[in-house]
C-alpha cells in the first residue's frame, strides 16, 4: 500500500488558503450572487443618489401631494408632495448604513466576547455571561431606546445602541457554539500537538463557529433596519424631514389606504436587502463549511 | 537511562461526589524504541495516564502528582505550560481514537500538518509543503501532493489515521502515545495502521506507548504489556512471559473473554462478571476481588503486593496461577 515512487518534488505544491478556496466556492451558490448583486445595487444607488435622485428629497410642494405613480414620479408622491423615490434613495444611506455598521459593531463586540467565554470558561464565562444577561434581560427596543436617550437623539448614537443591544446576542450564541466545538476531538489533538489558547482560538474555534455566526448576523442587520424606523418614529435617530427607510414607512402607515406607494416603496426596499442578506448568508455559510461544498472536479484538484 | 520514567503517578479529579482516583499509583519505566501497550476495560485509567504523561489533564479539576516523570531527563511536570506546549508535538505527540473527529473539518489537510511544521520545526512555505508531500507519503497516502489541498471529510477513516500518524510523527518525536488509535478502524485497515506504526517508529527509534483493550492487537505488535485495574497496573511483563504465564486474576480473566482466532481449542468465552470499582471510595484490598474467580483466603485480609514472575514480569497478586 505504501507508495515508494515519489521523486522529490520539484516546486512545492501550492496549497490555497482555506479562505481562499472558500472565496471560489462562493460564487456557485447562485442565490448568493443574485443577493450580492442585489445589495451591492441598493448600495451603489444609495451612495449615488446625489447625482441620481430626480428629486430633492425634503423639497415639499404641497400641489402634488399624494400623486400616484407616474413618468413624472416613479414612485409617486408623498403626503407633502415630496418624491417617493427621491427619499427611498436617500433613506436607504441612513437605513444600510445602520445595518451594516450594527452588524459590524455586534461583531466585532459580540465575537471576541463570546469566544472567551467559551474557551476560558469559569470565572471570566461567569463574569461575561452575567455583564451579557444583564443586557438581555431588558426589552432590546427599550434599552436601544434608553441609551439614545442617555446619549441623545443622533443617528451615530442610534447605531451604537443598536450595536450594544446585539452583541449580547451574539456573543451568547457565539459562547454557545464554542463550548461545542471546544470538546472536538480535533482541538484536544491540537493541543497534543503543542498548539496554544490563540492558535486554538482562531484557527480551530473561530472558523468553525463561523457558520451561526454569519446566520446570525444577516438577522441582526435585518432588526438593526426595522429598530432604526422604530426610533426614528419615536423621535430618536433620524429627525424629520430627513428620510429614512424605516421613518417613511411608519409615516406612510397614516396613508395606506389612500397611498400604498408611500409604504411599498420602502417596505419593498427593506425586504429586498434583508431577502439579500439573508441569501449572502446562505452562500457564506455553505462557502464556510467544506463539507457543503459542490465539487466538480475530483479530491485534491481543488488546489489548481 | 529509560527514555520516559514514571514513578507513582497519581492522577485525580474532583467531583461534586468526591474525589475520583483515576489514576492511582502507576509505574514503569519505557526504553527507547520500546512498545508498551496498555490494556485494561474502559475506566481503567489508561486513556488517563496518557493524558497525564503528555500534560493534557485539565487544572482543576484534575490534578496530577508523581514522585518522578521524566522524558528523556526533563521533568515533564516542572514544566510550565508554555514549555509543556513545547515538548508536545516535539518531542512527545499523541494520536486518538476517532480519526473521524480528530482533524480539523474546515482546514485542509496541508494546513493541520504544516501547522504544525512551523509551530516545532519554524519550516514555512515551500519547504513546509515539501516535507508536508513527504510525510504524507511515508505513511502510504498516494498522490500526496494533490491531497495536500483535500479536507478531511474527502477521506477515508484509514487515510485519516495515516494523516494524523503523519502530523503526530512529522517533528521526530521520541515518544508516541496512540490511545486507542485502531479501534474505529475495521479489522484489515487496523492491520495496515499497526504495520506502519511498527515500520515507522522502528525505523527512527521512537518508543510507543500503545492503548488498547484489544489483546490481540497488543500482541502483534508490543514487547511489553502494562495491564490496569482501576486506576493500577495489576500486571507487568515481556509480551511472551505475560500471554504465556498471566498471572493476575484481571488478566487471566481478560484472556478468557478475548476469542483466539489461531488456537484449536473450541473453549467458550468467559465474560468477566461484574462492574469495575468505584474509583471514588478508598479501596484496601485487591481492587479486582469482587469480581476475581481466582482468589485465595489472603485475598481478604491484605491488599496483594507485586510479585516476581520472571524476568521483568510481575504482578499483584495473591494466587498462585503458574502452571
């Protein structure tokens, strides 16, 4: 069985990088692309909408107050005349970029936190995880609105009170995970092999919590939207007449009979990102876990 | 000198129910590119006595206490963790059980062995992949080049087995503890494993320290046996004084459950009765007496000290089992 003819190899084989391989794998998940192409366009039209707004967002010209869709206005118009579209592209700046930086916020809060839990264990788990069930046992609304309250009403504080309402989360189901991978066999072997805790940490726990954490986190930037309209319609966060996704949509509750245009347009815009999201997740998830990869080419060919 | 020596090793671990004597008292002495095996049922210790060598017991609630354990003049229990995390993998690595579960799932197999290359050896890159492909194919895997990228789950329980092997032997350790590592395996694959554990470690001197409750398995392949009771080595000897002259009651009684596919005789298989002690309360005498089917009258009054049998095999016990 054993194989003798092995000349020395010439160049050393290269091996791609987990990470690497994980990147290529990404793009075979088709839902995954239509959703990054998808978010990647809300994005690209949110940051141009400046120069690709037909409309000045705020400008109020009461004579065409609740206009129906038209050439005029793709979206119709709002209750103070304003362009529908105008304000879904401008609101979609304030809206992803709560998202987004709330996702960024809980993770690099909520990671790191749970993984001392889980691997340290004891003491700093008891001290960690208490400071976590403190935050939870409040309402996540109420604390998020109890913080903005504290630092004032301010979009950065908004997303800093979201991101303090999520990490807990993550950070108890990142603790989670990691107690389960820690007892693997594979991390006793490490450690048989002289690996230390940072060496365990992150290249044997953190890759193979990844996958919750990647699911938990296209739900967190799902919330971070929908609590960001939830403050700004309680006054905190963005102020009137600056548009927001969440802000037009609680706005437009008011008309909905007379003008459901005003409420599709950026309810329609959040479920699309959080449908795209949600999407990305699947992929990276799958991308992550290289038993849910889709091989074409046969064992160890993967490396070309 | 003996490559690994240990004195009176006592490994304990609290419970809420007290305190448990996993290990208690053990000795031996093994030379270099010497085979031990240790057998016993599970719970007899041997999985923690491995543990224990290798400094992988978890402080609290374990605790590890020893008259002497060295490996090769290096007090492994003076140690501090960062130089426990040196000698591991270096100079002593240990392989498991379940090779299903012990690489890796999301690293490629190329990055757990040249992890491991840089963690000892400070190889990196190219020269790390290059003895990656070599150790590879020491241990009989084909095309190791082209499997440096695979992950774990593309193979084989086996192939598995070898790789671990590989990882474990790829810094030139001089001693290998392997727990248990063919009983996963089915029969013909654990014939390879233990041939090529045999080639290799002959090959570049390493002593072996083989867990088993496999006699057979043993047998073919160590040339001392420990077996443990209960936290103790009941008996020690040469694989050919031991099989031919067992003489503990444990060991008698582990031979007689064990089926021989190469005798003639048509004898019935003798189950050992009964459950092993609770290793929580003290145990004054033989910790085998409840169960053993063997004993004298002393057996009930002293706890059975170690007898000469032969050359280099002893054991504690009270009866006199020699033909």
């Amino acid at each position: 069985m054993a194989v003798v003819q092995s000349p020395p190899p010439v160049a050393a084989p290269r091996i791609a990088g987990s990470l690497r391989l994980a990147a290529r794998q990404f793009p075979r998940h088709r839902a995954a692309m239509v959703g990054l192409i998808c978010l990647a366009l809300i994005c690209l039209a949110a940051a141009l909408a400046p120069w690709v707004a037909p409309y000045d967002p705020i400008q109020i010209k009461l004579s065409a107050k609740l206009k129906p869709p038209s050439f005029e206005h793709w979206m119709g118009t709002d209750h103070f005349g304003r362009d529908v579209f105008s304000r879904l592209l401008y609101g979609g700046r304030t809206s992803l970029s709560v998202g987004l930086l709330v996702v960024g916020f809980a993770f690099v809060m909520g990671v790191p936190l749970g993984l001392a839990s889980g691997y340290f264990g004891k003491r700093i788990d008891n001290l960690l995880m208490r400071l976590v069930d403190a935050f939870l046992t409040f309402p996540p609304l109420l604390l998020a609105v109890a913080l903005v309250g504290l630092l004032g009403p301010d979009i950065q504080n908004v997303m800093l009170a979201l991101g303090l309402v999520q990490a807990p989360v993550l950070a108890r189901m990142v603790r989670g995970s990691t107690l389960a991978v820690r007892e693997d066999v594979y991390v006793t072997a490490a450690r048989a092999l002289g690996a230390g805790p940072a060496r365990i940490v992150l290249s044997h726990l953190l890759r193979n919590v990844m996958s919750p954490i990647v699911v938990q986190l296209t739900i967190v930037f799902a919330a971070a939207v929908v609590a960001e309209a939830s403050l700004s319609f309680l006054g905190f966060g963005t102020q009137p007449p600056q548009p927001s996704w969440g802000r037009d949509m609680s706005e437009a509750r008011r008309f909905l009979g007379d003008a459901p245009w005003m409420f599709l347009a950026p309810t329609g815009a959040i479920m699309l990102c959080v449908l795209s999201i949600n999407f990305m997740g699947d992929g990276l998830r799958d991308a992550l876990d290289p038993r849910a990869w889709r091989t074409r080419r046969t064992i160890g060919q993967a490396e070309r | 000198m003996p490559l690994l020596s240990v004195r009176n090793l006592k490994t304990r671990f609290a419970t809420d129910r007290g305190t448990v004597r996993a290990v208690n008292g053990v000795s031996f002495d093994l030379e270099e590119g010497e085979i031990l095996g240790l057998v016993g049922e599970s719970g007899s210790g041997k999985s923690v006595t491995a543990l224990s060598i290798m400094r992988l017991v978890p402080e609290p609630p374990g605790k590890v206490t020893a008259d002497a354990m060295t490996l090769d003049g290096t007090d492994l229990l003076g140690l501090s963790e960062a130089q426990a995390r040196e000698v591991r993998g270096s100079r002593m690595a240990m392989i498991f059980q379940d090779p299903m579960r012990s690489l890796n799932p999301v690293l490629t197999i190329g990055r757990q062995i040249t992890e491991v290359l840089h963690r000892h050896q400070k190889l990196a890159g190219a020269a790390a992949r290059r003895r990656a492909v070599e150790l590879l194919d020491t241990v009989g895997i084909p095309m190791a080049e082209k499997r440096l990228g695979a992950y774990p789950h593309q193979f084989s329980g086996g192939m598995r087995q070898r790789v671990m092997i590989a990882i474990a032997l790829s810094c030139n350790p001089r001693l290998l503890i392997a727990d248990e590592a063919t009983t996963a395996l089915d029969v013909t694959i654990q014939a390879q494993i233990i041939d090529l554990v045999k080639r290799l470690t002959r090959e570049r001197g390493t002593s072996v320290i083989w867990i088993s409750h496999d006699l057979g398995v043993v047998a073919g392949l160590c040339d001392r046996v420990n077996v443990m009771y209960a936290g103790t080595v009941v008996e020690s000897g040469p694989i050919r004084e031991l099989f031919h002259r067992p003489s503990h009651g444990y060991t008698l009684g582990l031979m007689g459950s064990t089926p021989r596919v190469d005798g003639t005789s048509t004898r019935r298989l003798t189950p050992i009765e009964g459950m092993p002690p609770n290793l929580i309360d003290p145990i004054p005498l033989c910790p085998f007496l409840p169960r053993c089917r063997v004993s004298v009258a002393a057996c009930q009054a002293r706890p059975p000290a170690p007898r000469q049998f032969g050359a280099g095999h002893w054991a504690s016990c009270l009866a006199d089992l020699a033909p």
